[in-house]
C-alpha cells in the first residue's frame, strides 16, 4: 500500500464509524449459540441528545468496531464479551470519527465515490482477518452485511477528508531520514540507511500523520459538545 492509499489506510486505523435511557453493555448474553445484540446510544457527538447536527454513536456500533478489531488478531471468532479497555478504545476511535465527519459535513465536503467504499469495505475486511471471517462474526453475532457496508460509506467519507486536508503534512525529507536513523528512534535498529531508507520514510510519514490526526480531533473535541451515555473502564 503505497501514497494516499497508505495515508487513508492509517488515517482509518485512528479515527472510525458513525450511528436512550439506562444504556446496557454490550457484554455475554447468548441465545442459541449467537450473540444477542444490545442497542442504546453510547455517546451523542455535536449535542446533549438526538437533534440537528448531532451524530449518535450506538453501544452497537463500539461493539461491532471492537470486535472486528478482535477478530483479526485472536484465534477465535470474539463472541463472547469484550474487554472494558477494548470497548472504551473504540469508542473512542468513533467518537474522533464522528468529529471528523461533522467537520466534512460543516465544509460540504464532497462525497466518496464508489470505487473509494468498496477500497475501505475490502480494508474492513482485511481489519477482520479476511472477507470469510468477517461474514462469519456478522452470522455469530447478528449483524447485518448492510451494517459493514454503511460502516465503509461512512469511513471513505471520513478518510477522503483527511486526505483532502492532510495532504502534503507527511513530506519526509531525506535529512529528517537521515537524522532520525542516527538517533535510533525507530524500528529499523541495526540496519544500515541505504537498506531501509524508504520503509524508514514510510513509518516517519506514518508518525506525522498520526501526530496531525490527532491534534486535530483534539482541536475538534475542544470546540464540540460530546456527551457520553455509556463508559468502560480503560
């Protein structure tokens, strides 16, 4: 993955999806070997509460992010209950998503195209660990195919945005190479800079892109209302 697909890529592992009363976790309830989906608002993004301008993030759709994370890096399908710290994680990636959004939506950004969707729908896919794993988490936790597909909708959305306005922020000198493989600040350690100059580049252009995303979610959050319905202990 190379240029603005890696820029986008990253972006999305940082920031991503989008969707009252006592909010219940989403924790162990089973029925007949499938997950029982619990709904509720998990945090309202630009309001106190549902209304013009304001995005509500569902307690499913923290699940839902959360699990698929799961599934591409444990053994087995995650159906049972997640733990606090991941399901805090991610909302807290949505949460910084739904910031973003609400600022493309404010600056009438322009919609993703198709062929951008279906890029970050295979990405979900790849997230899970492959299109089979992830149809087979939806089947043992009742979620729905359209879920994945609002989710990657939602997603270009988010990640043409950052690109659009992030884009040039990553230039990476050869100096600033250079500098930092001297300092050993990096993964590389032990390899000359001839070998790994351009991996080098790559992850330092990563770093910079996570630094800007960042500051600017962090920006974002201190001029908008968020109120959080439902917590998990990190």
């Amino acid at each position: 993955m190379r240029g603005a697909a890696r820029r986008g890529a990253l972006a999305l592992g940082l920031v991503v999806a989008l969707g009252a009363g006592s909010i219940a976790r989403p924790a162990a309830a089973q029925a007949g070997g499938r997950r029982v989906r619990v709904e509720g608002v998990a945090a309202f993004v630009g309001g106190a509460s549902a209304g013009p301008g304001a995005i509500a993030i569902l307690v499913s759709d923290v699940d839902l992010n959360a699990r698929i994370q799961l599934a591409g890096e444990a053994s087995q399908l995650p159906v049972g209950p997640l733990p606090d710290a991941l399901l805090a994680a991610s909302l807290e990636e949505l949460i910084g998503a739904a910031l973003v959004a609400r600022e493309a939506d404010r600056l009438r950004a322009a919609s993703p195209s198709p062929d951008e969707v279906d890029q970050e729908r295979a990405r979900i896919e790849q997230r899970a660990g492959g299109a089979p794993r992830l149809a087979a988490l939806l089947s043992a936790t009742g979620a729905s195919d359209a879920e994945i597909d609002a989710l990657a909708a939602r997603r270009a959305y988010v990640d043409a945005f950052l690109r659009a306005n992030l884009e040039g922020s990553t230039v990476v000198s050869d100096a600033q190479v250079q500098r930092v493989h001297e300092e050993g600040e990096h993964p590389f350690v032990g390899r000359s800079l001839e070998e790994v100059r351009e991996v080098l580049r790559a992850w330092l252009a990563q770093q910079l892109l996570r630094r800007d995303v960042q500051r600017w979610i962090e920006v974002l959050r201190g001029r908008t209302e968020v109120r959080t319905l439902v917590s998990w202990s990190r």
